[in-house]
C-alpha cells in the first residue's frame, strides 16, 4: 500500500518530533532524579552545618567554661551564674541544631551524641558548681567534661565523615547517572538523525521519482506550459511511466494534437464562412433578380388576364349575335324557299363563316397551347421568366385574332340577314336549304359557346398562375430575407473564428 505525498512530506518531521518527546521524558525524569539528588545532598550539607555548628557551639561553651575557671574566683556569684546560663545556652543550643540535623538525614550513632551533650553539659555545671567552691575540684571535674568533650567530638566526627561519603557517594552516583543520560540521549539524538537522513532521502527520491525530475525542471516546465508555449519537449528517465513529468508529456502530446486540431478547425471554419458569405452574397443578388423578375411576369400575366378576361366578353357577345342569327334564319324559314338564288350567296357566306370558325377553333386550339405553356414557364419561373412575356404576346395575338374573325362573323351574318331579307320572296320554296343553314348555325352558337368557357377557363387558369406567381413573389421575398440573414450569420461566425484564431495564437505549437 502506498503512503499519500502528504504523509510522506510529515513522516521525517514527525520522526524527529518523536525522538524530541522521547528526549524531553528522558531529560524529565533525570532532571527529577538530579532534583530528588540535589535535595538530599542540600539535606546532608545543612545537617553537616548543623553538626559543625552544635559543635561549634559546644566548643565555645567549652572554652568560655576554662575561661570562666581562670577568673571565678574575682567574679561575684551573679556574674558566675550569667556566665553559667550562657555556657548552658551554648549547649542546649547546639542539642536543638543536633535534634534539627536528625530531623533531616537518618545516621546512626545519634542517640550517643544527644548522650554525649547531656553528660557533657552535666559534667560543666557540676565543675562549675565545684569551683565555687573549689577551683581545683572544679577543674578536677573538668576532666570529666573533657573526657565527655573529646568522646563527642569523635561520634560529630564519625557523622561528619559519614555524610561526607554519602555526599560522595552521591555525587559519584550523579555523575554516573549524568554520564549514562548523555550517552543515551547521544545515542538517541544520533539514531534520530540517521533515521531523519534515511527517511528523508527516501521521501525525496520518493518525490523524486514521482515528479520525475528535478523540482526546478518540474516548474520551469509548467511555467513554460502555462505561457502556452507548447514547443519544447519533456524529459524524462528510461522506463518511466507513472512520474508526474510523463504524465505532464502524455497530456502536452496530446494538447498539442488537440490545439493543432483545433487551429486547423477553425481555419476550415473560417474559409468556409467565408465562402458562405460569398455564396450568400451572390445568392441574395440572384434572389433580388429573380424577385424583380417576378414582379415584371407578375405584371405580364394580369395584362395577359385582362386581355383574355376581354376576349372572353367579346367571344360571348358573338355567341348572342350567333343566337340572334340562329333565331333570325328559324324566323326566315317560311320565306327561304322563294330566295333561292338569294340562299346561294347565304351558301356561300355561310362557307365563309365556317372557314371564320374554323380560324376560331385554331384559335381556341392554340390558345390552349400556350394556356398549357404557359402553366409550365410558370412551374419554371426563376431565370425562365422572359418566356412568360412571350406566351403572353402570343396569347394577345390569338385574342386580336379571335376578335376581328368575331367581327367578320358579324359581318357575314349582317350581310347574310341582308340577303336573306333581300331574297325572302325568291327562297320561299327552299325550306329545306334553310333548315340546313338553322342548323349550321346552330352548330356556329355550339361552337362560339365552347370558345366562350375555353377562354373562360383560359382565364380561370392564368389567374391561378398569377396567384402562384404572387406566392412564389413572396416565397422568394422571404429567401432574401432568409440570404441576407444567413449572409449576416456566416459573416459573424467568421468574425469569431477569426478571434478564435487570435485566441489559439497564444499557444505555440512548433
């Protein structure tokens, strides 16, 4: 299992931590040890001043007794009992310093010492009091004194030396102690610091070998990268595959393919916007023609509307005067068979309306023709348009034409009435031919009635047209409108491939 990066960084400093806290117990409890030590060796010197000073005390009262024998003698009894209490001060005063000092250390040998200064102090007041009697028995009495003085002396002396090796001892035992704590705490300082070395070593090849170089190498080349400039390569150690430097290399390769790619993307986008907005440009120009266009065949086809609309209404008055023949040749029937020479010239106007009718079918027949053409040159429209201004002309002909046959019509048929008004008595016997001329007339209404709803529908269908073409007017107003905005989008679209472009510049690929 692998220790995270942030542990690592903590485990030498933690280490060393360690070994400080375990340096801090060590040198607690021997500082406590040299404290309990010091406290004993303090304990033994205030009892060995306190000895010295007892016996001090003892010594001067010792000398103030032999001072007190040599002048007894001149000294009045209250000067001998004020030198007396001072003498006895002395030793009670050196028995309390005895009783402290014991208090403090256990030595042994002090029950003869208290022994000792009772005796001794007995002893004094005992010489005193003799000497006052008698100087010689006082200092005979002395010697008991001193016996008493110099057996103290040697039990302080024996206490003394005894405390003065158990200070010895204690201080021997100090040092050793201190000797022992500073090689241990050496050893523990010098074994924290090859564990610290050792550690930190490892943590650094540790980091190291993650990183995959040098720190310094590592940050100059993300400060190279984060100016974006992607040129410079990465190096990095043989059979390296998982170090911060190789995966840092895996994603420069991979930025600088993805950067390349994208420079090359928006360069595309940019010709092809504007490509886009050329081909818009040119398209909204031919939308503009076109439109125009379609207004002019507009224009042309609600002429070419009003000029059939009037050739329908001329058709159909033909049709009521072809009516009105046909009544007038059924009104003449009884007269008919005395115009017989009269009923030859009918005959032969009659012919002449058939070729006018047949000159009116041809015209129906082709107008119908250019109905249908024109219907296509309207599917076509666009750039086909001038073709509408033909059909038109064509159809404006058939319409003349159709109107002045229309007016031979009613030529004939007026001359015919003429005749037939002139001839009545001599085409009274030819019922029989007039019948024919009823029903060849009859046949002219059928005929001028068919031209009639032909170009009634003629109308209907160019009207239609007109209207197809108003819709496709429009359609192709909404294109260039449509043009004009996709121009207006492509040209922004350039506009922020080109700043893309200004933007990718910042890197810097080769």
């Amino acid at each position: 299992m692998k220790m995270r990066f942030q542990y690592k960084i903590f485990l030498a400093p933690g280490i060393s931590i360690a070994f400080l806290i375990i340096f801090a117990i060590i040198a607690y409890f021997s500082l406590y040890e040299e404290r309990n030590i010091s406290d004993d060796l303090l304990s033994t010197q205030d009892s060995v001043a306190h000895f010295q000073n007892g016996y001090q005390q003892i010594t001067d009262a010792h000398a103030l007794t032999y001072r007190l024998f040599t002048i007894i003698a001149s000294l009045s009894a209250e000067k001998v009992k004020e030198s007396t209490q001072e003498i006895d001060k002395k030793i009670q005063f050196a028995n309390d310093l005895f009783k402290q000092a014991s208090q403090k250390i256990a030595v042994a040998g002090l029950d003869k010492i208290f022994s000792n200064v009772t005796a001794y102090r007995e002893a004094v007041i005992k010489s005193i009091d003799l000497s006052q009697v008698d100087p010689a028995l006082g200092t005979m009495a002395m010697q008991t004194a001193d016996d008493v003085f110099r057996g103290l002396h040697q039990s302080l002396e024996l206490v003394l030396e005894e405390q003065r090796q158990l200070g010895e001892q204690t201080r021997v035992s100090s040092l050793q102690r201190f000797n022992q704590v500073v090689i241990l705490i050496g050893a523990f300082f010098v074994l924290a610091a090859i564990i610290s070395f050792v550690i930190t070593l490892i943590i650094a090849r540790g980091v190291i070998r993650q990183l995959g170089g040098d720190p310094a190498y590592a940050t100059a080349i993300t400060r190279q990268l984060a100016a974006g400039d992607f040129t410079g390569g990465i190096d990095t150690k043989t059979k390296d595959n998982s170090s911060l430097l190789f995966d840092m290399k895996s994603m420069v390769e991979h930025l600088r393919d993805v950067l390349g790619q994208v420079q090359e993307i928006t360069a595309n986008v940019d010709n092809a916007s504007g490509e886009i907005a050329s081909s818009n440009r040119d398209l909204s120009e031919r939308t503009q023609t076109q439109a125009s266009a379609l207004e002019e065949i507009s224009s042309s086809m609600e002429e070419l509307t009003s000029t059939i609309k009037q050739s329908a209404d001329n058709v159909g008055q033909a049709n009521q005067l072809a009516g009105v023949a046909r009544t007038q040749a059924e009104g003449g029937g009884q007269v008919v068979e005395q115009a017989v020479t009269a009923m030859s010239a009918i005959h032969q106007s009659s012919r002449k309306i058939a070729d006018i009718i047949g000159v009116i079918d041809e015209i129906a027949f082709q107008t119908n023709l250019l109905a249908l053409n024109a219907a296509v040159e309207a599917a076509r429209a666009g750039e086909q348009g001038r073709g509408f201004a033909v059909v038109a002309s064509e159809v404006r002909k058939l319409a003349q034409r159709s109107a002045n046959a229309a007016k031979e019509i009613k030529t004939l048929i007026t001359d015919s009435v003429t005749k037939v008004e002139g001839g009545s008595k001599l085409v009274a016997h030819s019922g029989q031919t007039l019948q024919e001329i009823v029903i060849a007339t009859k046949k002219v209404s059928d005929i001028v009635a068919e031209i009639a709803a032909a170009t009634q529908e003629q109308a209907s269908g160019v009207e239609h047209i007109n209207k197809a073409i108003l819709q496709l007017d429009q359609t192709t107003q909404q294109n260039a409108a449509l043009v004009e905005q996709t121009t207006a989008t492509s040209a922004t679209m350039g506009d922020q491939a080109q700043e893309l472009q200004k933007r990718m510049c910042f890197f810097k690929l080769t």
